[in-house]
C-alpha cells in the first residue's frame, strides 16, 4: 500500500518537473523567436493562468508592435495589470496612464484610471516620510471619483482617498505638536507651533485630529504668553484666553477640558498680575 502511493508520488513529482521543464523550454523558444503572433498567443495563455512575470516580459515584446492595430488596446491594458499584479506600481502607474491617453475611448478607462490611482495610492510611504506619492495618489483618485461616480470601484477609491487624507493630516499636525514639544527649549518655536496649528484647522476642517489641535493651541498659546517680556504679556494672555474660548466655543463637551481648565486659569491668574502691574506704574 505504502509502497504504490510512495511511487504515485514519485510519479507525480517527475510529471510536473517534466511539464515544467517543457513550459520553460516553450517560453525561452517563444521569447526568442522574431514572430508576434506566438508571443501574444502565449502572454495571453500566461496571463489568464496568472503567470504575470512571463506574461510581463512577453507583452513587453509585442507591445510596440501592436501600436495602432486592433489588439494594441488589450495587448496595452494587460501589459499595464501585468505590472500592478507584480507589484511593480511605479511601472503600472506610467503604463495605465500611457493606455488611457492611447486610448481614451476604450471602456477599460474607468478601470485603469481606478488602478493606475491605486498603483500610487501603494506607493504612499509612511505619514513621516516625504508625502509626493501620496499627493499624486490624492489626486488620481479624485480625478476618478468625479469621473466615475458609478464605478464599481468607487467606494474603493472613496476610502483610499479618505485613508490618504487622514496620513496627510496626521503628518501636519505631528509637524505641529513636534514645534510646540520644542517650545519647551526653544519659546519661538511656539510662534511656528500656533502658526502650524492654525494652519492645520483651515487646511483639515474636517480631521480627526481637529479637537487636539484647538486644545494644543491653548497649551502653545499659553507657554508663549508665559514666557514673553511684560510688555507682550497682556496681549498674548488675551491671545491664550481667545484660544481657549474657541476650543469650548467648538468642543463645549472637549476631552481636553480639565487640562484647559487648568491652563485658563493660570491665564487669568497671570492677567490679574499684569493688571496690577500697570495699576501700580500709572498710580507712580
């Protein structure tokens, strides 16, 4: 028993490596060979088994071949896939791109306009990195959704813009909070935090990140107010106090109230000061 299944296997294992064997040797014969016919005819065969690596190269061959004729516009799109199924998203970005505007009627656009802002939108690296690829992916994607508010991808698309929205806010408010964290060591380094801060809320309206950011204004605020000379302590006190007036005005129910709380009234306690201050200089 054990000794007819150990030579069914044996048998199997020499079969595939003998079909292995003849499927390379097919390849390497049609790869070298000047016709285009074999070459489309087996790229073809190759992509629908979803052998994209020799599929890739074979419709790489053929591709300026069938420039203007019937088959240029599958031969185009499949070259295109064949790219983003490897993984090759620089490559299949240009190449969906480079279909669309070859063939701008074809109803394989709205798909390769949707792949080809995806093959950008996997190039996006992390929020803390530089944020081109994600731009460029922001704006494939936008230019898909207006166009095809029935595609089958939208939502797709709809969330990947989101996703992408949210990595560039969070990047701009860490930009933020990282100038108010160096405040502590360097005061004018607030200045940049509450600019960075307003910056962020007109930018972001809608983020996520919008309630912290009122509340780390109030911090910046304060500590630059805190350590001003007296002469722009008053003003920046007020400045402080406006901010946390906004941040309740907006958030009346904030998480952030007890520590607000708290800045507001050192915020007070200091203007009191100032007052004194200037009621003791007018009284001399």
């Amino acid at each position: 028993m054990f000794s007819k299944i150990g030579r069914l296997s044996c048998f199997l294992m020499v079969a595939s490596f003998v079909f292995a064997l003849q499927s390379c040797s097919e390849y390497q014969k049609v790869l070298k060979n000047e016709e285009v016919k074999p070459k489309y005819d087996l790229a073809q065969k190759y992509y629908e088994e979803e052998d994209y690596k020799r599929a890739n190269r074979l419709f790489e061959q053929i591709a300026p071949k069938y420039v203007g004729k019937p088959q240029g516009e599958r031969v185009l799109f499949f070259l295109a896939n064949t790219y983003f199924q490897r993984e090759d998203f620089n490559m299949a970005g240009y190449q969906f791109e480079r279909f669309i505007k070859s063939y701008p009627k074809s109803e394989k656009v709205p798909e390769a306009s949707f792949l080809g802002a995806k093959s950008y939108y996997e190039l996006s690296p992390e929020y803390s990195l530089d944020q081109t690829d994600t731009d460029k992916a922001l704006a494939k994607l936008q230019t898909f959704i207006n166009a095809y508010p029935d595609s089958e991808f939208f939502g797709q698309a709809n969330d990947m813009a989101q996703e992408l929205t949210t990595k560039k806010e969070k990047k701009a408010f860490e930009i933020a909070k990282q100038y108010n964290k160096l405040g502590q060591f360097n005061y004018d380094m607030l200045k940049s935090a509450v600019a960075s801060l307003d910056n962020f809320v007109s930018d972001f309206p809608g983020s996520i990140y919008r309630e912290e950011a009122f509340y780390v204004k109030v911090e910046a605020t304060t500590n630059l107010a805190l350590n001003s000379f007296e002469s722009l302590k008053s003003e920046r006190l007020q400045t402080a106090k406006a901010a946390y007036n906004a941040l309740k005005k907006q958030y009346p129910e904030t998480k952030y109230a007890e520590k607000a709380d708290d800045l507001l009234e050192t915020i007070e306690k200091e203007l009191n000061n100032s007052r004194l201050i200037n009621t003791s200089k007018e009284a001399k």
